[in-house]
C-alpha cells in the first residue's frame, strides 16, 4: 500500500522464494538485515511455508556472505505452539501450525549457520504487534474500525489474554540491536510485559470511540486455542535494558487517531 511507502528510502521489489531473482535484485551490501518477508494469509499453507522458511533461507545464504553487523530474523511467539505462559526462550517449542512450524524452522537454521560460521544473528519472537497503518486483518484494526462505523460485530468472549506491543517499541528495540556495541547473538521474546485480557481491549477501544457494538461470545473459541499467551521478557531487558514505554491507552490513542 501506498500510505506505507516513505520517502528517501529505495525499494527493490523482489519475490524472496526465488533465490535467482533474489540474487539478481540485491547487488549492494548493507550494513544491517532485518528480516520481515513473509506471506500475511496463512490459510495458504505452501506460500506460507515457502515465504517464512525458504524466503529467510534464501536472505541468509545471501546476507550473511557478505557479513552484515547484523542478522535480524523476526520470529514468531506461535513457534512455542501450546506451551504455558508466560514463555522464556529455553522452552521446548511444540508449534501447531505451518506459520508457527515455518518460523521455527528459520529460527533453527539461522541459529545453525550462524553458530558454525560464528556471524552475528538474532532471532526476535514477536506477540501482538499494533500501532497506525496496520492492515484490518488483525483484532485491533478491526475493532477501531469497526467501532469508527458504528457497527454491530462479532467476537469471542474476550476471556484471553494476550501481549500487545506498540510498533514503535518495536522499532526502537530494533535501532537498538543493530546500534548497540554489545555482542548480541540468539533468540529474544519481545513483548509489553502487560498482557491484558482481550475483553479489556475492546471495551477500550469502544470507550475511547464512544460507538461500537461488540457482540461478545458470538465467535466459538478455537479447540487448540490458548487463553495465556505472553512472554517473559527477562532476556532482552537483563541484555541491553529494553522495556516497553509505551502504554496500552497511549497507543490505542495514537492508532485510533490514525485510524480516523
């Protein structure tokens, strides 16, 4: 989309599976990698698979030749799959779906390639990410928007709980990382370290907006669907002495007015 496009920064578009091309669009070095590629609809098992594995295989065999400062794959918190929360990265993980599967599959190669050649990689397990310009795929666009239109809509009862970040916390660990004089290598949890129920968010949102009709327990709960799923975050924080500033309100403030 075009509202995602800044200025003075050069694009090259690329299929990230096709490693010829891949090869052929990406002739300069650079400094940093920070990996994102990644198919959105995971409904599409084998485009998923082949966007989230063999994309960030593909970036790494070519990156990590040339020697950047920095190998930043982002992960997923879905490659713990159904293990307790609050998670911390020495957990046995036991991913259910292909994303979580594809995702610990790239984590597990990264951390192969890496330890052998000794380059230098990180791997940050995302939880729920949110903030302006977010696609209305994911809970809290769609409520904002939803509610913005004053519209009746369905949900669960709201009874998980979840971790939700601000993107420019995300942001700022990831200038972070890649500024710091420390020697960061290995598998991060990145989180808020204030899960909140997810009834609490919409009820937010709603308030905020003042409109908005949440239909509440008119959407089943998943069978494999955990109601705890946050992280421990103890890892990044003991490292480089990251947390979260920005708080729930603050940024359900800033992505609603982005909405609007």
């Amino acid at each position: 989309k075009k509202i995602r496009y800044l200025s003075k920064v050069e694009y090259i578009r690329c299929d990230i599976t096709n490693k010829k091309l891949l090869k052929k669009s990406i002739y300069k070095s650079f400094d940093y990698v920070v990996n994102f590629g990644g198919y959105v609809d995971h409904s599409h098992k084998k485009k998923t698979y082949k966007s989230h594995y063999e994309g960030c295989k593909n970036l790494a065999e070519i990156f990590l030749k040339k020697t950047p400062l920095s190998f930043v794959q982002i992960g997923s918190s879905l490659e713990y799959g159904n293990q307790k929360s609050p998670h911390h990265e020495k957990l046995k993980c036991n991913p259910i779906g292909v994303y979580g599967k594809s995702k610990l599959r790239s984590t597990k190669y990264i951390l192969k390639i890496t330890k052998n050649k000794k380059l230098p990689s990180v791997i940050l397990r995302l939880y729920q990410i949110y903030g302006p310009n977010q696609s209305i795929n994911r809970l809290i666009p769609i409520v904002i928007d939803s509610c913005l239109k004053n519209k009746k809509f369905k949900c669960s009862s709201g009874i998980q709980i979840r971790d939700f970040l601000y993107v420019d916390d995300l942001t700022n660990l990831i200038n972070k990382i890649i500024n710091t004089k420390k020697k960061i290598q290995g598998i991060f949890n990145v989180g808020s370290t204030s899960p909140e129920r997810v009834v609490n968010i919409i009820k937010k949102i709603q308030n905020k907006i003042k409109k908005g009709h949440p239909l509440f327990g008119t959407v089943p709960m998943r069978k494999d669907e955990q109601l705890k799923y946050f992280p421990n975050t103890k890892k990044l924080f003991k490292l480089i002495s990251w947390k979260s500033r920005i708080s729930i309100n603050s940024g359900l403030n800033k992505t609603i007015k982005s909405y609007k």
